[in-house]
C-alpha cells in the first residue's frame, strides 16, 4: 500500500538513474572455491546489463584428488546448494571443473541430481556439463587441452573428455597444487600455454579449471590459432544463459558467446 501512494504522487519527470548491477534478466548462482577468485570476476566481466552473480562457497582443501574428494564427500556442499537456493536466482551453477569430472560423465550427472534434491525447483548447472554443451555447440571433435592441474587431475581430464567423444591430441599441464597459485598464473602465460597445444588435427582448444585466467584472452587466442577456444569459466556462463534463455553476454569472449550476446 506504502508503495502504491508513493507511485501515485511520483512526478512524470524523472532523472536518469546509473545501471547498479541488478539481475533483471537473470540471476545465475554460483557454488564456488572458498579460497578461488577468478570465476565471479569473468563472469562479471562477460555479463551485459541485468545478468548478475549471487556466490556462496565451499572450502577446498588442496588441488589434488583427495583434495576434491574431500570437498566433494563434505556436508558444507549440501548447505552451500540449499542457502544459495533461497535466493531468487534462475539458475544455480556448480562452478568446479575437475570436481565435477574427478571419477567421470556418471560423477558429474550424479553431482546435477543431487543439486535438483537440494535446490528444488532451480535450474542446474555444472561446470563439466557446460564444458561438454559448449564443445557440441561449436561442432568440436577432437580437441586439444590446457590444463594447471597436478598429472592425475590433467589425465582424468583427458578421460572425461574422451568418454564424451572428443579425443584429445595434444596436451599440457602447470603441475599446480594449490588454489591460491592457480589464480596467480598470467594471461601472457595462459595464452602461451594455450598456443604452446595446438594441434594442427584439433577441431578446439580447451581450458580447464575455473580458477584459471582465461576470458580477456579467448578472442586472442582464436584469432591466432583459428578455431574455437573454449575454457571452463566461459562454457559455463554461456551455459548458464542458455539455460535461463537469456542473451546476456558482452561481445568480444570468444565465438562460443556469439549466440547470447546481448
């Protein structure tokens, strides 16, 4: 009622108010690495006006196999999913590449139903998910891949993309450990990595990790090689527009954007 008087007595003139960031066209909810940085800031960067980002996170021990599983195996995921759920977002997103696609396909569309249980209701996404929705996006069929993982992170990754049909050709991993050092890698150092496997037969290039610089590289890195270049923080916001059914991306992130760019 309070609100009903006040529009009433509002003047026809109005000023010009500044854009503040409010999800008028979609909400995407995040889980995310207590200690990770680099997801929310490029997805803020890819989104146009009215796409926000609501973030709850979950702590991660180290960025090793048991590292993940603990994670993973830990109440606190159950808690993140059901508190970010009471916000009025449109889709919520599991933003961890390898925990989705630590033990394969089946271990990540487990980890989507488990999410549907605790967010009733919401629309799921995961990073793994995405990755593989963006690849079939972009026609893509062998790949090659950039990874910072530790060896036995870096090799399941080949796994999972070659259980989904996309045989890797060429890859490269930064044996790093910890969460902390993953965000501190440049992008003059991504972008040689990405360019340093290459492969003449690879139909994409794929970047795992999400705690990975990548976005303000990807359109850099297709004109220089030619083909699509994929990352994980990419798909999975790209993903999570189509998801909602929104365009709601800035140009210049790569082609994989071009169909919901606003």
């Amino acid at each position: 009622m309070a609100l009903q008087e006040l529009a009433a007595g509002r003047s026809t003139e109005r000023p010009a108010f500044r854009y503040d960031g409010d999800g008028a066209l979609a909400r995407i909810g995040l889980i995310y690495m207590a200690s990770s940085v680099v997801m929310e800031s490029e997805m803020w960067a890819m989104a146009a006006e009215g796409i926000s980002i609501h973030t709850t996170r979950i702590k991660l021990p180290k960025v090793t196999v048991q590292g993940i599983e603990e994670m993973m195996n830990a109440a606190q995921l159950e808690d993140a999913a059901r508190l970010l759920a009471q916000a009025p977002i449109d889709v919520l997103c599991f933003g961890g590449t390898s925990a989705s696609f630590l033990h394969g396909t089946a271990y990540d569309k487990a980890l989507t139903e488990k999410l549907k249980v605790w967010a009733p209701g919401k629309k799921i996404n995961t990073a793994s998910t995405a990755t593989l929705a963006a690849l079939a996006a972009m026609k893509a069929g062998a790949v090659a891949l950039a990874t910072p993982y530790v060896d036995d992170i870096h090799l399941r990754a080949i796994r999972f993309l070659e259980e989904n049909g996309h045989k890797v050709l060429s890859h490269r991993n930064l044996g790093i450990d910890t969460d902390l050092a993953l965000a501190e890698v440049s992008l003059d150092e991504v972008y040689d990595l990405v360019k340093s496997v290459d492969h003449p037969d690879a139909t994409a290039v794929f970047i795992s990790c999400t705690n990975f610089r990548s976005a303000g590289a990807l359109e850099a890195l297709e004109t220089a090689l030619g083909k699509p270049v994929i990352s994980a923080i990419q798909a999975s916001f790209w993903h999570s527009l189509k998801i909602a059914g929104v365009k709601g991306a800035r140009a210049g992130f790569g082609s994989l954007m071009r169909d919901v760019t606003a």
